[in-house]
C-alpha cells in the first residue's frame, strides 16, 4: 500500500512539474526500481505533448554546444526544455573539458530547463529503453521539447536518436570523415543535417558531400512522391549561435509536416507500441537475470553454457509455474 | 532427428576446418537458427585453442589496414587467422571506399583466412552475443587467431572488442578527439594502445597525451605490483606494413602474461559463464518476442503500454505452464 502511495504521490510532482520529482522519476526508471512501470503507467495519459528532438554526431561535432544554444533560444521564445545527454563525451554528462562543462551548468540552472545525463557504460539495450522512458517523463512533466543528444555511432545510440520525433545528425568540416560517418547508419536516422562549425574551411565541401550521398540514396529509393520530406542541410556555428533560429525554424518545419501527413499520429503509435515491447521484453530479461544470480555456479564443471543455461531456464519455468 | 542430424554433420565439418560449413555455423548463429544452440555445445570441447584479438579505436584509425597487415603477418609465419569484422565502415563489410575493399578482397582468397563481417545494424544485445559466438566457432574450426574488429565507440561495440584475450585500441594523430575517443571507454578496454598512420605529424604527440592518461589512472588505480601489465603503446603504419611485427610481438607478449599469471584460465571461465548467461536471457527474450509477434495488437486502444506488457507477460507464463 505505501508503495502505491509513493508512486502516485511522485506522479503528482511530476504532474506539477517539480524537477526534484522528474529527476527521482528518472532514476527509478534508470535503475528499475520496483514501481517504476507503475509510475510510466500512472503518467501515460499526460504524455505526447512535448516535441523531441534527437541531436547525433561522432564525437566532436559540438552536439552539446549546439544543444545549449537550441535551448537559449527556445528559452527566449518562452518554451521549456528538457535534455537528455547520453554522449559520454558531452560536457553535460561530465565527459568534456572544464570550460564547456561550466557553460553546460550554466544552463542548467536556468528556470524552465531540466539536464539528464544518462550513463551509457553497463546496461545494453537497458539504456536506449530507460532513455526513451525518461524522455516520456519530461513529456509528462510538461517540457515543450526534449532534447536527446547522443553520440552517433553505436546501434543504441543511433536507435535513442531515432526515437525521438525529428532527428538531427550533426557533421563538421575537417573531420575527414564524413563518409565514414554517413556510413555508420546516420544517413538512415536524419530528417535534418546540421554542418557546425561552418566557419571552418571545408563547410561548403562538406555540404555539398551530404547533398550527393543524399541523391545517391533518393535514387535508390525510387522517386520520391510530392508529399515526401525533403531533407535539408543547413550549416551552423553553434559556438557564436549563428544559423540556430534557422535550424529551430527547420526542426518545426519538420514537425508540421509530420502533423500534417499524419506521419506523427502513426510515429507516435508505433512508439508506444514499442515500449510495450521493450517492457514485455525486459520483463522476461529481469527474471532471467534473477534466477542467474541466484542460482548460477562459479563455474562450469562438467557442463557446457548451453547445457547450464537450459537448466536455469528450465528452473525458471519451473518458479513460474508456482507463481 | 532429421534436425539432429544436421547439427552433428555441421559440427564435424567446422571440426575439419571446412570454411563453407563454417560459414553456415556462423549464419545460424547469427539468425539463431533452430539448432544454433546445439552446434555450439557440441563443439563446446573444440574451443580454447584460438588467441582471440579484439581491434577497436574510432572510424578512420585505420583498423581493417592493420588487421590487414597482421593478418599476412601471421600467415607469412604459418598460422591461419579468422577475422569478424563488426564496423559499419570497415572494407571487410563493405561499408568502405572501393580500392581498400579490393584490396582485402583479396586477402579473403588466401588459405587460412576467413573473414566474416556480422551486421551491427538490428539486433541490439543479439549482435554482442553473436559475434563472441561466432569467433567460438573460428576457435572450434582450428583458427590459430581470431581477430575482432570494431568500432571503438558504442557500448555493445566495446563489449566485443573486450571479450577477446587482447583487446588493441588504435587511435590516430591529427583526429584531434584522442581524449574524446579515450573518454568514450576505449581506456578501460585497452591492453595495448596503437599509434597508427605514425607517418603523419602528432604521432609522438599523441603518444605522450596518452601516456599521461594512462599515468593519471594508474595513479587512481594505487600503485601497480609486478605482476601487473604494463599497457604498451606501439607506433605503426599498417598501411605501409611498418610497426607491424612489433605489435604482433606485444600481442603475444600479452598473451603470455596472461598465462603466466593464470590470467587467461580465469578469463576465460568469465567468458563460458558469461555465455551462459546470455544464453539463458537470450531465451528469455527469444520467447518474450515470439509471444510478442502472434499476440499483440495493432494499437494500443485504452491500455498503456505497460499495461498492455503485463497482460502479454501473464500470457506467455500461462503458455510456459503447459509446456
């Protein structure tokens, strides 16, 4: 009984918008703390409000600066922004130099913005279904957007920044490997390319690069038909806030086409269909994990993985049926 | 029995050391074929034998050109090399300029090498479990070495590359994000660092950076006693064949070292009971996502997702209570 209390009483603050509630929802989703589904559950009406945008990149691209000045300027507009750093490298999750992460905390304190970081290191698929939960959280707390950055390369990363309603993929000058990058899966993932640092040499080459594997890949996909989204390259330099009303400006384009071809209603479905999965899924996981802590040797004498792993499942079963 | 039959066939021809029954092992463990599990248990006394390398660092460090040269390396000393290339952008699977993916096109024609690129797009968790099982395979086939290359960034990444006995990161001068790549986990996988493209200026530079990296955690870490390993950090340029031989010579060093040291039983015991432990959770899974496909609806109408878990979950024990 003092469990369900808890859990409607934190979906109440959470509900009102108290960033200490959002943040200890958070962690009960990170850490599977017993009642976390409830809370998702508790909170599912209040969601699909907020806009999200998933922000992704190799390492160095200046994803979190980028970040940072997308947040001041919706700020001045009015909106509330939640973000979600998954990036282990982006100052917001500690992993940048000094300066940046005083910038970052900056930030942070400002009213109406509310910064996660998310540990990518331990749990596998964990972390690209706790992020997205957290992300339903800010949504239920009531932010206008939620910001994903993560690091573009690695499947679960890629699938956070997908997840979100538009995604940007953001590249720089210089880098040499912007090919190499397109390769790693980020060209499926863009509804947007962002060229940062653009007062670097190397913008404009760069953009043009984007442009041709794009035509490359529209030729691919047969021709596109008049209602398609048209995925533009815009180039910033986030450091001095230049080209960021134009991206903010493009990143709404996006959305209203999604409302519009009723892209967003059928994204939205699919997404909730998946999180079902994903806790269907987990469910079953988390039992297997128990019983292999509770009942797993130190090690194997006599018997191979396979054989020791039908064992267990056959003793989980075996619980289940008691159950 | 038909099915059972199959499986002792394959087995024995993987024993011989015939690659095309190799590479049907490899596909049915890769899509988990009915019977998957059998083959792995049945050739659970072949494995053992295979020093397993791990090659990770970011895109463009040059890791399939190194794997490359070690690999003719090796051949030229007599040994046969299996190589599982996981980075979306390695020539091994395709995702690379053409002339690099002639070239070790070519390699691919030599007796006693066997290359396999495993999809890192899909399957999250899945792709870890696969590729460990698949260098299992090479090991059972008779490969004296079995190389792991993949991208240094992503956690199911980094996991691959640190279930060999030796895991190489290879970094670049001039990329600029040497401490970015390190912050991403690449030193906590590290036995050895590479240096490559040493041609280029920021070689030395960037030795040093990580000197002074490895030194400040080893001052974290308390003092080392003698048995411990000292992390070595080799200059090469693979593209040139140049280095090449001291690095093969480090890696058996390490190899030794774990040997000496009775390192390499213990690790080794770690990855048998860490198969079987995602075996057992991959069969949790495996059943979630079975009942998940005939069962579940179209939409989510007047249920949560979590709801919509539960019922599925219940379902799937009353299933299991039958069996």
């Amino acid at each position: 009984v003092r469990r369900t209390l808890d859990v409607e009483v934190l979906a109440d603050r959470i509900k009102r918008g108290e960033p200490l509630g959002l943040a200890r929802g958070i962690s009960l989703v990170e850490n599977e703390t017993t009642g976390f589904e409830a809370l998702l559950e508790r909170l599912d009406g209040r969601m699909g409000q907020a806009r999200r945008i998933g922000i992704t990149g190799p390492p160095g691209a200046g994803k979190s600066t980028l970040t940072a000045a997308l947040t001041r300027y919706w700020l001045e507009k009015g909106l509330t922004i939640g973000i979600i750093a998954v990036d282990p490298s982006s100052p917001f999750t500690g992993g940048a130099l000094l300066g940046d992460r005083i910038r970052m905390n900056e930030l942070a304190t400002e009213e109406g913005v509310f910064i996660r970081s998310m540990a990518s290191r331990g749990s596998q698929g964990g972390l690209a279904i706790a992020t997205r939960e957290a992300a339903d959280l800010m949504d239920a707390a009531g932010y206008d957007r939620v910001i994903l950055e993560t690091l573009g390369v690695g499947q679960s990363e890629l699938d956070i920044a997908s997840s979100a309603d538009t995604t940007a993929v953001v590249l720089v000058p210089e880098s040499g490997d912007g090919i190499q990058a397109m390769k790693a899966g980020l060209m499926e993932v863009a509804d947007l390319f962002v060229v940062n640092k653009a007062d670097r040499p190397g913008a404009d080459r760069l953009e043009k690069e984007i442009a041709v594997m794009m035509s490359i890949r529209k030729g691919n996909a047969g021709k596109l038909d008049d209602a398609a989204w048209r995925i533009p390259i815009l180039q910033t330099t986030a450091s001095e806030e230049k080209g960021v009303a134009a991206l903010a400006n493009r990143l709404d384009g996006h959305f209203n086409w999604l409302l519009e071809t009723d892209r967003l209603d059928e994204r939205r479905t699919v997404r909730r269909l998946g999180r079902a999965r994903d806790a269907l899924i987990r469910r079953a996981q988390r039992d297997a994990e128990r019983i292999w802590q509770t009942e797993s040797p130190e090690s194997l004498a006599g018997v191979s993985p396979y054989g020791l792993s039908r064992d267990l499942y056959e003793k989980l079963r075996a619980d289940q049926r008691g159950v």
